[in-house]
C-alpha cells in the first residue's frame, strides 16, 4: 500500500513538470533457466538503473519463456529493482505456457493490464492472451469491457492515448478479434500502438494508427538491448540503446501532433461466406456466456455443461439452448467436465476436483489439491483420475472423493485429456514427457520423451489415442509419434505432413489434423506409417489443439478462426463446414449423427444441425 501511495505521488508531481519525458521500452524478456533473458535482464535494469533522465519503465509481455515454476518471480524480483516505475502486461508466452492460468502474473503484480496518467497522455495496457490454448490472440470479454469503461469516462475528451499490447495488431491475423478493439477506440485521440512478440523494431501502420513493435531484450551479437522512448511535445523519438554503449540509434520518429484517425475500409473482416456455400447447416440456438471459454462441451443425453475463465459451470437444455441452472466457483473452468450418471466431475483453477449434482449443481463433494487444475478427470467404475499441477497424479473415490491412491513425480503441469486404456492411465505434462501410470497403485509404468530437449516441444496439449497397443500423439515440434502401449518404445516419429497436436480414432483407424489444409488418417503399423488417405479440406493455416472427434463414421474438428469441418472418417470427403465465429474453436462435441455442440474462446456455445445439402 505504501509504495503504490509513493508511485502515485511519484506520477503527480513529475506531471506538473516539464512535457519532455523517457520511457524505457522494454520487451519479450523470456526468463527461464534455459534462455539468457535472467541475464539480460538484469543488464537491462543496471543501465536503467544507472541514467537519470528514465522516468518510468514499460513492459509488453512474454516476461517468461514459460510461466512455469519460479520463473514469473524471478523476472519480477529483477523488475524490481528498477528505480524508477515499471508497468507490465503478460505476453503469449506467460498465458499459453502458464501452471497457474493467469493467477500467478495477477498475484504478483496486482493485475495484468494497466492505466496511469503521465504529462496529459493516458498510457492502456492489456494484454491479448490465448489463455492456455494454441490460439491466435484474443482481447476477453471482461477486458474489453474494462477498457469501455476507461475510454468512457475520458468523455471523448481529446486526451492523448498510448496503447501498450503484446501482439501487434497489424497484420489482423494475429489477434482474432481485433475488430471489436479498433470499434471500441475508434473516435478517441489514439496516438500509437506499442507492441512487442516479433523481437524486432518495426513501424507499421495499423488501419490508420501508427503500430510501433519493439524488440526483444536479449542478446545479439553479444548485447542485450533494450528500446528509450523521448516525448517530446511534438514529436516522438524511438532509440535502441544497447548495454554498455553510451550512444542511442535513432530508429523511429513520430508526429504527436497530428490526428489519426481508424480507417475502416482498410480492417479485413472475418469472412462468413463459407456458410452459403454449406447453406444446410443450420445454427439450432446460440448463447453467449460473455466470458473466454476454453474447455470443450460435454453432454448427458438431455443437457449441455460447460465452464468459463469468469468460474461459472452452465448447464443448458441441448434442445432449446436456454440456461437450466447456474453456478459459480472461486476459480476459472479450463477444461472440460466428465459426466458419471447423475455427477459432474470437473478441475478448477482454485486447485480443487469437484463432483456435483447434474440436477441443480449443489456438491456431493470436493477435493483440495496444491495448485491450480486443468486437466479434465476420467471415470472409471468407482475411480476418479486426475492429473493434477502439483505434481500429483490422483485417485479418488467416486462416492467420496477421499484418495485411494496419490503418486507424486509429474514435473510439469496438465491441460490435456488423459487416455485410460486397459491397466493404464497415459497424459502428457509440459515437462517434455508423456507418462504412462499403472490404474490399480499410481506406479510408473514408463514415460516418454521426444529427442529435443524443449518443455515448448511436450506432448502435453494433445489427447493421446490408442489402437493395437498403439499409442498416437502429436507434438509440437511437427511430428506424429507411436509409441508401444506396454513400455512407451518409439515405433516411429514421422513430420512428413506437418501435424500440430490434434489426432483422434475411430477403432479402426488414426486421424491427424495438419498445419494446412489438410487431414490424414492411417492404419496402425508399428513398422512405418501407412496412410490410407490423405485430404485436403480447405481449412487454411491452422495450429488450434482442437482434437479430432468421430460419430457414426464422420469425423468433426475446430480450427482457431471459428471454423467446424465434418468429413466422412473411411475416405475424407468434405461433408460441410461451417463459420461461427472468428476464435479457438475447443474439442467439438458430436451428441447425434446430426448434431453437434460447439464452443468458442469468445464465450459463444452453438448448435449445429448439418441437415441433407
């Protein structure tokens, strides 16, 4: 409380002084054990540290490499010892890559967006995630609305606006929902954005706003680096300055006097026409939940459930689409819910398992583990499974939810759904391994890891499938793995076609989904692969984890744009597809042969009725 009296102070009475003013840009500092960002940084702070004509310090995001361990208190310790204010916002790698959601970055520095005041200008950081998933960016709903309220209380005032983002939002691809921020801010005295993710200085003009994207902190050439921004009343003044060198390199100059204006013609709209050209997919109902939605529908054969980031479960009639009940939890609803008779099992980011009624959504019980949950349980018979972040994988009593078995040794966090197949419990950590746990005791049975070194390469985002003591999965480093049921030995790893962690099966055969385009499916063979078909199916380019799910012979998947493709699982063929949005579209959920509920990181639940074409 103390030093957010002194900073308030602090930004007061240097307001009331000259308009000349710097800031010290700093961008993408990727602190890990395995980067140079710990190093630099410091570098970085220590030349801060050592000018006095710095006032206050920016920071656009990826602060970690992965916001995974100690690594978001480290970068903050070194922040710390700035002498002069700093203000921060997460970057895609400390939302996507992150053991605690966004509570760890929340906790330490208060929030993960910004607004302040300095000589006439308001300064607005916020960041666009994707929250835990593969995703183009994405301003949430509360965010946004948060920043409505900001610009509304400016009255169109005139006042001078700097936005502070990580993504840059020019090209529009980078952020899926840039729209609804450029509709927000248009009509308001937006003088540039700053941006970071590309490791680069670069001008750009965004719709009419100019977009200045920094670079990142670390090393090349041996020096770290960092940007200084010099307000100058008509003008403002980009500089590199590397650690050690006493001179600046100009790079950037902008006219702060002048008056841009958003120009709509030239923002590319998300385009739906795909849904005329398969006009016999209807939209039965659609709710918004006004909250990001990440986990994947389950269905009980009458109703829908579904959970948010706001930690809210909704149950909804599958017919109509209306609300039957609501309840809200302490933590964000990542994932997906496992449904046993009338129980609801699902893991939330306030660390606990929760069994609750389907009826009505009272508790039967929960049970507390030591951090944040992602995973999505698996039932079998009396047995609940979940892989938690604490290190733990547990066993607890459907009835009661006390343990009937606890192993520890899980070195990363889990999103993803475990496979329970014959006396086996398989998932992937972001540890670089794939575990194979014994279902009766918790013991190792074997785990797995790929040849490169890199928790940014595990094999944890994909839900794992099996076929003939088989076991399929994809990575991120492009490849298609197999791997033996009984001691996870590599049969064979093939990057032929370029997969990104999403497969499925149907019994008979293995699906995977490409990085353009395309789909695969191939007989399980554990000498080399063998492709029965190879289609393309006209999704673009696409990296959404959206696991591949069959129905009465159709396969159905999401891209990361709000695009549903259904294709017929023995040969490919494209039967439709379908536009609902422009967001990560979680693991689809087929219910019927002709239906199927959808879900959207923009907060939408949908569904769709492919009738005949």
């Amino acid at each position: 409380m103390k030093k957010m009296f002194l900073l308030i102070i602090f930004l007061f009475l240097i307001g009331c002084t000259s308009n000349e003013f710097k800031i010290g840009w700093l961008s993408d500092t990727h602190v890990s054990p395995f980067t140079s960002g710990p190093q630099d940084l410091r570098a970085v702070v220590r030349d801060i540290n050592q000018k006095d004509d710095i006032d206050l310090v920016i920071v656009s995001g990826d602060i970690t490499d992965t916001n995974t361990g100690n690594n978001l208190i480290l970068a903050k310790r070194i922040l710390d010892s700035l002498k002069v204010p700093y203000f921060i916002i997460p970057g895609n790698h400390d939302t996507k890559w992150s053991d605690s959601g966004l509570e760890k970055f929340r906790r330490l520095f208060k929030d993960d967006k910004f607004v302040f005041d300095f000589k006439g200008i308001k300064f607005i950081g916020l960041h666009q995630g994707p929250v835990l998933r593969m995703a183009d960016g994405h301003f949430s709903p509360d965010d946004l609305n948060w920043l409505k309220n900001i610009l509304k209380k400016m009255n169109r005032s005139g006042q001078p606006v700097v936005f502070v983002t990580h993504y840059p939002l020019f090209p529009v691809h980078h952020v899926d929902n840039a729209l609804n921020f450029f509709k927000i801010i248009k009509g308001y005295n937006v003088k540039m954005i700053l941006s970071g993710h590309v490791h680069r200085n670069k001008v750009s003009n965004a719709y009419g706003i100019p977009q200045i994207m920094g670079r990142s902190i670390l090393r090349r050439d041996s020096l770290p680096a960092y940007n200084i921004i010099k307000f100058s009343g008509d003008s403002v003044i980009f500089f590199v300055k590397y650690v050690g060198l006493p001179h600046l390199k100009q790079w950037a100059k902008l006219d702060f006097r002048k008056k841009y204006q958003i120009e709509d013609s030239l923002i590319r709209r998300p385009d739906f026409s795909i849904n005329q050209i398969y006009p016999q997919v209807k939209e039965s109902w659609r709710v918004s939940m006004a909250s990001l939605i990440t986990a994947s529908p389950n269905f009980d054969g009458h109703f829908v459930y579904i959970g948010d980031h706001a930690g809210k479960l909704h149950c909804i009639n599958s017919e109509t689409g209306r609300q039957v009940w609501q309840r809200a939890f302490p933590g964000a609803l990542f994932s997906q819910v496992a449904i046993e008779k009338d129980r609801l099992l699902f893991t939330s980011a306030d660390s606990n398992v929760y069994c609750i009624k389907n009826i009505d959504g009272s508790e039967f019980w929960k049970f507390k583990t030591q951090a944040p949950l992602y995973s999505i349980p698996i039932i079998h018979s009396d047995t609940v499974f979940v892989a938690g972040n604490d290190g733990n994988c547990y066993a607890l009593s459907l009835r009661t939810g006390q343990p009937i078995w606890v192993v520890d040794g899980i070195k990363g966090y889990v999103e993803c759904k475990p496979l329970l197949v014959k006396d086996k419990i398989i998932f992937g950590a972001w540890d670089g391994h794939l575990y194979a746990l014994k279902r009766k005791n918790g013991r190792l049975a074997w785990k797995w890891s790929g040849p490169r070194q890199n928790i940014l390469f595990s094999p944890a985002a994909c839900w794992p499938v099996t076929l003939n003591d088989q076991v399929f999965f994809a990575t991120p480093d492009r490849h298609l793995n197999n791997v033996h049921l009984k001691d996870g030995h590599t049969f064979w790893r093939d990057h032929r076609f370029k997969v990104r962690e999403t497969v499925g099966s149907n019994g008979h055969l293995v699906f995977a989904k490409t990085m353009q385009d395309t789909v695969v499916a191939l007989i399980p063979n554990k000498g080399k692969p063998i492709y029965t078909w190879i289609k393309n199916l006209q999704f673009g380019y696409d990296f959404a984890n959206s696991m591949i799910q069959l129905k009465n012979g159709v396969g159905y998947f999401g891209t990361k744009n709000g695009l549903v493709i259904s294709f017929q699982a023995k040969n490919g063929k494209l039967l439709w597809q379908h536009k609902i949005g422009n967001s990560f579209i979680p693991t689809v959920l087929p219910i019927s042969k002709n239906e199927v509920i959808v879900s959207s990181m923009d907060g939408l639940l949908v569904k769709l009725s492919p009738g005949k074409p």
